[in-house]
C-alpha cells in the first residue's frame, strides 16, 4: 500500500525501498542499506544521494563516516508543495510568452530538392544542433549528405544522428569523425521508412525513393520542439537490440577503440565462421598494439583459434552448465550475444548498475585459480 503511494509520488523502485528501510533502522550507514536491502552498492549511493538532493533524507559525517537519517515526514508535503509553487509560476510566464507559430510548408523533390532542403541547417549559427533519425541514404545522396556535413562543421553547428540499423557502417563511422557529430543507430531493428531532420524552427521529413526522394519541410518551432522530445527519448536509451554478424563485428571493432575488451565465455564462433570479418578486428588490432582481451572460458575450448590471438589472455576456469550466451565488457557498455537461431542476436546497455554487476562478475571468476 505505502509503496504503491510513494511510487504514485514519483519514487522510484529502489528509492521506495531505500527511504522505507531508513524508517525501519534509524540513523546508519550506506553499509547497513546495503545489506538491509541486498540492493548493490551504486544503486544504493545513487539513491541515497537523490533522497538527500530533495531534502528527504539527512547526511552526517561522523568520524569521516558518513551516516544517513530521514528527515520527517512532513518533508514531503514541502517538497510537493514547493513544486506546485514552482509549476504555476512557469505555467503563469508561459502564458505570456504563448503566441502563435508562424506555419510553413514546402514540398521538395529529387537530389537538388533534398539539398535545398538541408541547405536550410547552413542558416543556423555555430553552438546550434540538428537532431536527424531514421537515416539510412543510398550512395548518391550520401555523397551530397557528406559535402554538406563539411559545411556545417565549419560553421561549429552541432548534429546528433541515429541511423536505421541496417544503414551502412561505413557512413555511420564516417559522421563519428567530425567534430561537431555524434551518431548512433536506432534503438531497435524495425526498419525506418522515413527520416526526420529538425533544427531551430525547421522540421524536415523525408521519404526516400531511391535517387527521387520526396521530402516536406515546415516551419514551425512547436513541431520541431515535439519531435525533438521523442528523438531525445530515443536518444536517452540505455539499452538496445542489435541483429547479424555484423552487429558483432562493430563491438569488436568499438572494443579496440577502448584498448580493452572482457569476455564470458568466449568461444570463438565467430572468428572460425567469419574469418573475413574478423581480418577488419585484426587490422585494427595492428593500429592498437596495446589493445589487450581477456576471456574466461571452458577447459574445452583449449587450442581453438581464439584462444590462440597473440593479444588474447585467457582462463580456463568457467565450470556449470553451457551457457549459449557470450559477454562483452568494454568502455561503458556491456554486450551479451547468443547464436541459438543462427544469425546472432545481441543486447547492449550502458545501464551503470549493470555494467559494474558485470564487471565484478568478471573479477571474481577471473581470481579463481
């Protein structure tokens, strides 16, 4: 019951059981949560420092250990009161500021319709960013995209993109160089018939159609400002699913780039299946020769190919029951792949909790002798 109310309040669910717990055991330390609530320590710490932030709990140093205590209650009735204080001043100046949005629409066609069209980004000034999802253009238009690109660099005009998953790796690599572009691919595999562009008060949507892509431009800033709240959510996703050979191929890759790659149970499918592929890891492995992985495996997999990479350390010390799934450690992310169906299948997180839960996973096996 309790807990149902405070999650209708906006608590989360470990910050629910974190406050309730400090309710129950009084003053303590981040120690005695952890055990009280057998929730890992960096969730507990993440809490604890928000309860704090919205002054429902206290923080004391004693003894250069800090201990924490809720404050009362009736904490929270100020805290809500104060953001309701809070919601009808901004409601009140938005009202103010509520006029109507000049509306535009042009419709482009063709190669030289598209430039017309992204043209419009090269009005902007340096510290401004287009946001760009569902991309995924055929070589003509690339190369069009591509001298653009150039220009808006220049002028320090800032992108964040997220391709279709099956759109080209090349071009997807090529944007990461540029210094004023990140880009990403879509959180999932369904592909993306469309695209979206928006920048300022210009909103731009695209259909492809091979070399005559037809394309709508509106100017309108409240248009743009909604899609760039579901881009941002997009964006803002820490976890995804990735499909093919291919898939597997860009984290080994990403991996080199982070000097150093962790494996679970690693048996080295993909290295004897796809050896062409993998010459690309080997390549790049040449351009990084600090670039170490670690894999901790069955005794069985003994004088496979993987286990014979120069750069490749290796512990023999995974016992139990096959596991069909492969984990990846590297940077901040963690990637688990399984080829049960043939084509493999790989989820990726940059979700923090998990990514340390699975490095000291590693950690532990790799201390077993």
């Amino acid at each position: 019951m309790l807990e149902n109310q405070l999650k209708q309040l906006g608590f989360g669910k470990n910050e629910i059981k974190i406050y309730l717990s400090l309710f129950g055991l009084g003053k303590c330390k981040a120690a005695d949560l952890i055990e009280n609530t057998k929730l890992h320590r960096n969730i507990v710490y993440q809490s604890l420092d928000s309860l704090v932030e919205r002054s429902l709990v206290t923080k004391t140093e004693v003894k250069n250990v800090f201990e924490y205590s809720a404050n009362n209650p009736q904490s929270l009735v100020e805290e809500f009161e104060n953001k309701k204080q809070l919601s009808q001043k901004i409601a009140e100046e938005l009202a103010k500021r509520q006029t109507e949005q000049p509306r535009e629409v042009a419709i482009y066609e063709g190669v030289e319709g598209l430039k017309k069209s992204r043209n419009k980004i090269l009005n902007y000034q340096a510290g401004d960013e287009v946001f760009i999802f569902g991309a995924d253009l055929n070589p003509t238009m690339e190369r069009i995209m591509r001298g653009l690109h150039k220009k808006r660099e220049s002028k320090g005009i800032g992108m964040r993109i997220l391709y279709d998953q099956k759109a080209n790796p090349v071009d997807v690599k090529w944007r990461n160089t540029l210094e004023h572009s990140v880009a990403r691919y879509l959180p999932f595999s369904q592909a993306f018939p469309i695209w979206f562009a928006g920048i300022g008060e210009h909103l731009e949507i695209g259909i492809p159609q091979q070399d005559n892509p037809l394309i709508f431009n509106i100017r309108n800033k409240e248009a743009v400002d909604g899609f760039r709240t579901f881009f941002d959510f997009l964006w803002g996703q820490e976890s995804y699913v990735l499909r093919g050979q291919e898939a597997v191929r860009d984290i080994w890759l990403e991996s080199v780039d982070h000097g150093e790659l962790r494996f679970i149970n690693a048996q080295g499918f993909f290295v004897e299946q796809y050896p062409e592929m993998f010459k690309e890891v080997l390549n790049k492995v040449k351009q990084n020769p600090k670039y170490v992985a670690k894999n901790i495996v069955e005794p069985e997999v003994k004088g496979r190919t993987i286990t014979k990479l120069p750069w490749m350390k290796i512990k023999y010390s995974l016992s139990g029951p096959k596991n069909p799934n492969v984990v990846w450690l590297y940077g901040n992310k963690v990637a688990i792949s399984n080829w049960a169906e043939g084509t493999p299948v790989v989820f990726i997180s940059t979700n923090k909790s998990l990514v340390q839960s699975y490095n000291d996973y590693f950690e532990e096996l790799w201390r077993i002798e």
